[in-house]
C-alpha cells in the first residue's frame, strides 16, 4: 500500500517553480468534497492566470480573487434561449469586469452522454449570430466551437461557420461570422494530440489555437505524466498557442478520464501533476492515495471526452 507524502507537502504554497507559464489557465470543476479543494488553484505562486467553468457567468469560489490575476473567460456551453448569454456577458462587462476574450460551445460535435452539447450547425449558427458575435463589437475575442477530438469535429465547425455567414448576410450585415482562435480538445497520446493541432492549422491556417480540455486518460503514471511533461513543454514552446488548461481539476475518485490524469489525491493533496501545472516542483503524492476509492463505473470510453462532466458534478 502506498503511503501518502502529505506531511511532507506545505499546501499553503507551491515550491519554487520548475517551470512557469502565461498560457496556463484551470478548467473548473467545482469540488464537491471540500471547497477547499477549489482555492487550491489560485494559492499564491500558483502560475494559472485564467480560467472557465463552462458557464457564463463567474464561480463564486473565486470571488476573493483579483480579477487581474485570475481571468474569468464566459462560455456559452449549448443551445440557450433568445440572447440570454448575450445578456449575461454584457452584464458582466457594464458591472466592471474585464472580459477579453468568450469561449463557444462545448463539444456540440458530441452526444449528450458524453458530455456534449450536440447541436446541430445550422441551430447553432443561429444561437451564435445571437449570442456571441456581438461581442466582438465590443472588442471580445471569439473562440470557435470546442468540438470533441473525434474526426467529425473540423467538419462540424465547416458546416457550422457555412450556415454562420449565411446567416449574417440574410440580418443584413456586412461580415461574416468572425473568429479570433480555435478552441481544441483532446484525450490521447502526445502524437495523436499533435496530429489533431495540425489538422487545425491546416483547416484554420494562422489562427492561434487554445487547447481547453486535454489529458491522457486511462494510462499508468509514469505514461500519464511524461504525456504531461511533453504536451506542456509543446504548448509552451509554440507561439500558435496561447493558452492551455489541463482537464484533471479533481480529486482521483471523481475522475472520469482515469486514475492518474488528475491534479489531486483522495485528500485534495496536488498529485505530482497538479504541482508542475501550477509551476511547483514534484509532490510525490500519488492521484489514488488517501481516503476514498477509484470507482471504475464512472470511468468512460472516450475522445468524445470529459467535458459533460460538470453536468454530474454540479
Ligand atoms: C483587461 O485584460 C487584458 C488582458 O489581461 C489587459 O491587457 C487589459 O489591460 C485589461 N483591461 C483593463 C481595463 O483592465
Ligand atoms: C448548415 O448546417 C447543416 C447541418 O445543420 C448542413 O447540412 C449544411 O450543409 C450547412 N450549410 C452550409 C452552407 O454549410
Ligand atoms: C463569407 O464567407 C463565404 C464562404 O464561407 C464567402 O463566400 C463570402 O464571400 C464571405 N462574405 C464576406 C462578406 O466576406
Ligand atoms: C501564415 O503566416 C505566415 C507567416 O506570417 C505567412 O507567410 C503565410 O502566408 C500565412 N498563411 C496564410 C494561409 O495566411
Ligand atoms: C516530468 O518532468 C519532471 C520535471 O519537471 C521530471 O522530474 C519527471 O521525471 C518527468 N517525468 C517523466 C515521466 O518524464
């Protein structure tokens, strides 16, 4: 049986930094064991300056946390009804915040089991001339569609972005659906993961690519965390990307992308992973140690991916 080195680990801060980067942002998943799991991620000397919830509106987790050291980015997660998302976002702004950039749909390429949004192009070309496009008057930048890392993903945001400037030009607007980055997901090894960034770049040339949900699920440790030393190094060195959040915000227990993909033990403790994506040095706490179990039945199959996860958890 593996014991916990948790006594040796001060959680109050991260160990000097290793490795820093700008890029790194959190994808939050709210912790449902304890709410102090969730302050984990902005601890001082926590290198993540950004972060989503899949949602529009900011987590009240993170409400004593200077908006300037932590970016909130909006995501309008699925269909929604009239401009409510619009309205949301434009609160946002007018109550002060600063809101530069919004996330598009996630995984609308995916069914509602996996997580997905599922939404057909045309029906969400719709919901973003509505929601999202007018924002960009206001000097936000648009994320394209999140789609899943399956083959049919640059297909979807195609069909999508072809009933996008129809769409546009029958309201009697000049421009076409604009976009200012892609928005990428991916559950695989490293190579897979790179291939998928060029099938990007071939069918989006020059436009700057945020990985927003990533992680080798289902591997060993030593497997899952050389795929994290490579693909954050990747992410670091390449100037098309400029930002990247890991999916692995939660304890090893609550998983559904594998034991040792995670950032956190049974504890809450930051597993060796969780400790370098912040900028720290290794732990040593190993994802299944501490109280609780893996629970195999929440395990699922998947490139279509995690994402629907916050569905479960929320
Ligand atoms: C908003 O955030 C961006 C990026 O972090 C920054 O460059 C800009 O100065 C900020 N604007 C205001 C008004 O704080
Ligand atoms: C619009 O989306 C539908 C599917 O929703 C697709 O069949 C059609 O080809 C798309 N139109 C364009 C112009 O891409
Ligand atoms: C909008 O994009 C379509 C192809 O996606 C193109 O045919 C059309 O010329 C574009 N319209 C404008 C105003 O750029
Ligand atoms: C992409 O950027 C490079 C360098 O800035 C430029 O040479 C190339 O023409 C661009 N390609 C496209 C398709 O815009
Ligand atoms: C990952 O990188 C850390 C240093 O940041 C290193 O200590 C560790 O051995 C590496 N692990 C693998 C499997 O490459």
């Amino acid at each position: 049986m593996f014991i916990s080195c948790a006594l040796a680990l001060a959680v109050s801060s991260v160990a000097l930094a290793q490795t820093s980067s700008s890029k790194r942002g959190l994808v939050f998943v709210p912790n449902a064991d304890s709410a102090k799991d969730n302050q984990i991620w902005v601890q001082s000397g926590s290198d993540l300056t950004w972060y989503y919830n899949y949602d529009a509106m900011p987590s009240p987790a993170f409400a004593g946390v200077s908006q300037a050291d932590f970016e909130f980015v909006p995501q309008l997660w699925g269909n929604t009804d009239g401009t409510t998302f619009l309205d949301q976002v434009e609160g946002l702004i007018d109550s002060g915040r600063n809101i530069t950039h919004v996330l598009g749909f996630n995984e609308p390429d995916g069914p509602a089991q996996y997580g997905g949004s599922n939404m057909d192009p045309s029906v969400a070309a719709g919901v973003w001339v509505q929601n999202i496009a007018p924002l960009a008057d206001k000097g936000v930048k648009l994320g394209l569609p999140a789609c899943t890392g399956g083959t049919g993903g640059i297909p979807w945001l195609q069909q999508f972005l072809g009933n996008c400037s129809s769409l546009i030009s029958t309201g009697g607007h000049t421009k076409n659906c604009t976009y200012d980055f892609v928005t990428i997901h991916w559950y695989g090894n490293f190579e897979g993961l790179a291939s998928h960034m060029g099938s990007y770049s071939a069918a989006f040339p020059n436009v700057t690519q945020w990985i927003t949900e990533y992680n080798l699920n289902d591997q060993d440790l030593t497997t899952t965390q050389s795929f994290y030393n490579t693909s954050s190094q990747y992410f670091d060195r390449i100037d098309s990307v400029a930002r990247y959040s890991l999916f692995g915000s939660f304890r090893s227990k609550d998983s559904n992308v594998g034991p040792n993909a995670v950032m956190l033990n049974n504890d809450g403790k930051l597993t060796d992973i969780g400790s370098w994506y912040l900028g720290g040095t290794a732990t040593g706490v190993k994802p299944q140690s501490a109280a609780g179990r893996y629970q195999a039945h929440v395990l699922w199959a998947v490139a279509f991916a995690a994402a629907g996860s916050v569905l479960l958890w929320t």
